[in-house]
C-alpha cells in the first residue's frame, strides 16, 4: 500500500503498524513524534495502529540546540 510520509511516497506492507513504520525507517527510540492525517499518535498505540492506504503521515524529531 502507498502512503505518504512527510509529503514522500512510501509502499508499505499491508495492515502495517506505526511501529513497523519506525523500525524500517530505523528512528531513534525517543525524541520522535508521529501523526497520521494531522492527529498526534502517541507512542504508547504505536503498535496497535494499523495504517491505511493514503495515510497522511508527519514525522517529528527533536532537536538540541538553542
């Protein structure tokens, strides 16, 4: 299935979990944020969260600095 991914095309497989999703993009395990068609999505339902097809997905990571 296709999503979009900060306003990138991305196939995965279907019924894929957001935790699937951050493991195969290998993000850090703190400091990220997600949200699938503009709703926050909080870590703890990563993995229960089935995505579909179209999703709008936005990737957050902090940054240090100031």
């Amino acid at each position: 299935m296709k999503v979009q991914v900060n306003n990138k095309e991305t196939e995965l497989l279907s019924q894929s979990s957001i935790q699937q999703l951050a493991l195969s993009m290998e993000l850090p395990a703190a400091g990220v944020a997600i949200a699938v068609n503009n709703k926050m999505v909080p870590r703890t339902e990563w993995n229960q969260f089935v995505l579909k097809e179209n999703d709008q997905i936005v990737i957050i990571k902090a940054a240090c600095g100031g």
